[in-house]
C-alpha cells in the first residue's frame, strides 16, 4: 500500500487535533445546556453567522485542491506524468461539482417532504462540495 502525497499522515495529524482540540473546548455554550447547566430537551439551533464567507472558504479550498492533487504527482517532466495530472484535475472537479449538485438536491427533496415547500440551500451545496 502507497500513501499517495502523504494524505495519510496529514488527515490523521487534522483528526487527532481536532478531537484534542474538541475535548477542551467542550460543546457551545447554550447549545445543549442551559446558563444554569441543565440539559436541554433539544439542542439550539445556530444559524451561519456568514454565508459569504463560507462561499468564499469552499472556493478557496476548491482551488487549493487544483495545487495539491495534480501536484501530488511530483513531476510533470516525465512521460505520461502530465496526463496523470491532468486526470487528477478533472477527477478534483467533478467530484466536487457531482457532491455540491448531489447535496444540493438531496436537501431540496427531503425538505420538500417535510414542509412542502421547494427550498435550494447554498450552505448545503458549499458541504456537497468539500465532501465531493
């Protein structure tokens, strides 16, 4: 097995800093406890405080993807290595493309049914996005 780019040891390093950084910061205050610290019977909703921004973040990720997979091939000089670079810019494309679309209306039809009403939600495009 090859760990292509090293993408092993980079996701592992973000996950285990991210569950330590998660375990000391604890959960959102007022999210599922009360000021008097008694559990709520459902957690508080927040709403997107910036949906520009998280636009703005989806897309800088999405263009960072365009240096990191094609240029995790390490070189473009020798035969064949251009192609596979190029096969990896349109594979980071539409996947991305495929999971906001799928995302996207995934969250159209379930709200669809729950409400009756046909809603489209960026936020959930942005997630459909970063996951493809």
């Amino acid at each position: 097995m090859i760990d292509f780019a090293g993408s092993g040891v980079v996701h592992m390093t973000g996950g285990i800093t991210a569950l330590y950084a998660a375990k000391i910061l604890g959960p959102r205050i007022g999210r599922f406890y009360d000021a008097d610290g008694n559990e709520l019977p459902e957690p508080v909703s927040f709403p997107p405080h910036s949906v520009a921004l998280q636009v703005l973040g989806t897309f800088i990720l999405w263009v960072g993807w365009y240096g990191f997979n094609p240029g995790s091939t390490l070189g473009i000089s020798a035969a064949g290595y251009g192609d596979i670079a190029a096969l990896c810019a349109v594979t980071t494309t539409l996947a991305a493309a495929a999971g906001s679309v799928s995302a996207m209306f995934t969250d159209m039809i379930i709200t669809r049914r729950t409400t009756g009403e046909t809603m489209y939600d960026i936020t959930m495009c942005m997630n459909g996005a970063l996951s493809g």
